[in-house]
C-alpha cells in the first residue's frame, strides 16, 4: 500500500522547422503510428538508459502490453538509492536488517499511453508513489529519443490536469494540510510515535469556499489561518476536496516542479487500484480532456479485448 497520484500529459505533433507548421495526427506521424513507434521503443529499453544516476533513482520497465486497441500499458518499478542506512520495523522500532548506497528498495508504478486513432493529440499517464514517479523518467527518455528519431516531426509534452476546469467551476468543500508527527511522552504513559497529522478545514454546513481560495492556498500565510495553524513546517503537503458535476474528488497541489494539481489515486490506507480501474480512471480523464478540445475518445479504443492481469 502507499499513496498514489496521477499526472497526465498532453502530446502535440507538428511539422519541424517550419515558420507555420501543420499538425500531425499521433495516429499517422507521417505515415507511422505514435503507438506502435513507442511501443517498439519501450520494449527495447534497458536498465542501462533508464537508471538515472544524476538524481540516484533505479527505474525498470517489467512488461509492456497493449491493454486495448490504442491503449498501451507499462509496468514499472522505481526506488531511490545513494545512503547506506539501517531497516526497521515500524510497529516494533527494532532493526531488521540494513541497506548498502547502492541498494534500492523498489516499488511499482504503472503508465499508460493512450492514442486515438482520430484526433490530434495523444496523452500519457502515469502514477505517482512514495517510492517515485517511473512515468516520469520513461516520458524524459521518450522526448529525448523522439526528437532524434524524425526530422519532419516535433512532439510536445505539456503537463495537463483538470485545474483547468476544475478550478473554474467546481465547488471547493475541504482543505487538508498534511504534516509529519512529533513523538511525544505522555504523562504517566507510553512513548508515542506519530506517524502523520491532518489539519483540515471545511466551510460552514451547506456552504462551500470561495472558488478564489483555490490560488490563495500557495501562499502559506492564507494556508495556516485557513487550517488554524500558527506554524508550518517546509515539508507540508496540502490538500483539497471538490465537487463538480455530481463527482467529488481531491487533489494534492503541486509545487514548482509538478503539475498544479494532480488527483488522488488512493489514500496511503488504502491498496493500488487494480489494472481496470485505473485504465477506467485514465479512460474518464481522456475522454474529459478530448472533449475540452472539441475531439472524442471512442470507449472501444480502451476497451481491453481480453481480461486484464491482476483482476
């Protein structure tokens, strides 16, 4: 288990070096399709090229499998390493062995790439753990071979949520600011280890926020007198719960590196999704995101023609 967020970008194609260039069809790339290009390149790659060891993160890709007609699926798995350390158990405090700086405890990540076989923009999903982003690191390489692998057409990513809609029209219900707990000696009792502590603050009974307060939560001075908080410390994660056409979900802000808003998958809590659901989940947010840009996403395009691994 562990906490789990979503990222989505938005793939362009257009002709290269051209004062006015034309737009390309990720389904037809100058007579190629953007599935199969990827497809092909993903599963050549080796650890040697997606071990990153700039920023010491261990990154593989474990299967490559087309999900559904235009829908294909990466599993993945992702760890950080550099500092020798000790394991412990967390519900007892006693060490279970120990860690080299060239070990890295590894967690799975899935990605998904979705092209239609109509339309003019592609999109790549990806999940988000405690133990890393894999997608990230996939979509980086992808760029980087891309650009190298055509000299008649550009691909642009750009980072894509549903702040945009969500932002001007939904209903702002909940804000949540995480931080990590104190351990504390009680009087005349235990010693006692605080994992995480919650402030949250929701508006009065059937009112909502201000739609406005969305963009005044960066600034921490508005954050602590909204949660009733003298002080926050830097590692604080904030966030909000929202209502918007009969559909309540919540985010997590972003900072200056990561999307302004990314959705939660599933709370620390609780398991991953199963493959169905988070394709059904990524499906939901293609569709929103096509229709935005005045295209469709056909169901039968995600619609896997077997059954699904891991159901």
């Amino acid at each position: 288990m562990g906490r789990r967020v979503l990222s989505v970008y938005e793939l362009t194609f257009h002709q290269k070096r051209k004062r006015n260039p034309s737009s390309f069809a990720p389904a037809d790339l100058d007579g190629e399709d953007l599935l199969k290009i990827f497809e092909t390149w993903v599963k050549n790659l080796t650890t040697a090229e997606t071990h990153n060891e700039d920023r010491q993160t261990w990154v593989s890709v474990d299967d490559v499998s087309l999900y559904a007609p235009r829908v294909l699926l990466l599993d993945l798995r992702v760890g950080a390493y550099g500092e020798a350390g000790e394991l412990v158990d967390v519900d007892t405090g006693e060490p279970v062995g120990t860690i080299a700086d060239n070990q890295a405890p590894t967690g799975s990540n899935r990605a998904l790439l979705f092209v239609p076989e109509t339309g003019e923009r592609a999109y790549f999903l990806s999940e988000e753990s405690s133990r890393g982003q894999a997608g990230g690191r996939i979509r980086e390489l992808f760029r980087s071979y891309f650009s190298r692998y055509t000299d008649k057409v550009t691909m642009v990513m750009s980072a894509v949520t549903e702040s945009e809609v969500w932002a001007e029209a939904a209903e702002l219900t909940e804000v949540e600011v995480r931080v990590e707990g104190k351990s504390v000696d009680v009087a005349d009792g235990p010693h006692v280890e605080v994992g995480k502590v919650s402030h949250i603050a929701r508006p009065q009974r059937r009112k909502r926020f201000p739609r406005k307060l969305l963009k005044g939560l960066k600034d921490e001075n508005t954050l602590k007198r909204i949660v009733s908080v003298e002080d926050l410390p830097e590692d604080h994660r904030v966030w909000v719960t929202m209502e918007h056409d009969g559909r309540t979900k919540k985010f997590e802000l972003g900072t200056e590196r990561a999307p302004a808003i990314r959705e939660l998958l599933n709370e620390a809590t609780e398991p991953a999704l199963e493959t169905s659901e988070l394709v059904a989940k990524c499906t939901e947010r293609v569709r929103d995101l096509c229709e935005r840009r005045g295209a469709a996403w056909e169901a039968s395009w995600s619609r896997p023609a077997r059954p699904s691994r891991g159901e």
